[in-house]
C-alpha cells in the first residue's frame, strides 16, 4: 500500500474541493507531465499577477471594486503556488 508521503498532491482540486493526489512512480507519466506543467502555467500566472498587483496598488485613484477583484485573484493564485509548494515539498529526498 502507498503511504501518504508517496503520493503527489495534483494542482487541481477534486470534487467539493477536495485534494487530489496521485500514485507513481513514473515522474514521466501522463499525469506528472500534466501536472508538472500545470505547476508552471499556475507559477507563471502568479508572477504576472504580482506584476498586475503592483500596478494595481500604486495607482492613486484605484476603485474599490478593483481593489476586490485583485484580493480575489491574489486569494486563489495564493492558493495554487501553496499547494504547489506543499506538493514539492513532500516529494523532496
């Protein structure tokens, strides 16, 4: 049977939110190949929205509903690189 540190928390979330992992020990599967690059698209998106916030924050006469909507984006991109960095973690030696 897997243990838990075997297993790789995905990028994606399952149903009701929940995680998913997977159980390989293929790193050039299929679904380590999608879920390594999904890591890079949801890294990359959290540096341009980085970017997109310091814009955002330095501008003066910024509404407040635009000040809502980069709280939400931030909220959920905070959420990806932290299951990212969760899922790198467990698989260090």
């Amino acid at each position: 049977m897997t243990t838990h540190n075997e297993l790789r928390l995905l990028p994606w979330s399952g149903p009701e939110g929940k995680p998913c992992y997977l159980s390989t020990d293929d790193s050039g599967g299929y679904l380590s190949r999608l879920a390594d690059n999904t890591e890079a698209v949801q890294l990359g998106m959290a540096g341009e929205l980085l970017e997109h916030a310091a814009v955002v924050l330095s501008d003066q006469e910024t509404e407040p509903n635009e000040l809502r909507l980069l709280a939400t984006d931030m909220s959920g991109t905070l959420r990806d690189v932290l299951r990212v960095a969760t899922s790198r973690g467990h698989r260090l030696p």
